[in-house]
C-alpha cells in the first residue's frame, strides 16, 4: 500500500519530504529548522519545565 502526499506550497516543508527522499538539506533550512525546534523547546520548558518522566518510568520497570 503505497500513501501519496499532496503537494505542499510550502518551500520548507517540500525541502524537508525531498531530504527524506535522500537529497540533501540546504544550510539556512537547517538553520531555519533547528532555530524553529530550540523556540519550541523552550515555549514547552517555559509552560511546564523539565519533565524527568523517563527516569520515573524506568524506575518504574525495574522495581515493579
């Protein structure tokens, strides 16, 4: 079964569907992308901070 994406007019995201296909990502999308994800980072830190739910699910499987 083979899922076919519609064409996105957006530039970053067509960047990024042709990187997955095996093309190389061009430097200021990278840069773009990585700020774009260190914002997000932060908004979610901000609203909720450091979550450790790994550390308590651990834990959690190895003393049941």
């Amino acid at each position: 079964m083979t899922t076919e994406l519609h064409p996105s007019t957006d530039p970053i995201t067509e960047a990024v569907l042709e990187h997955m296909k095996g093309k190389p990502l061009d430097p200021s999308i990278r840069q773009y992308l990585r700020a774009e994800a260190a914002k997000v980072r932060e908004e979610i830190r901000s609203k909720h901070g450091t979550l450790n739910m790994a550390v308590d699910l651990i834990r959690e499987a190895r003393n049941p």
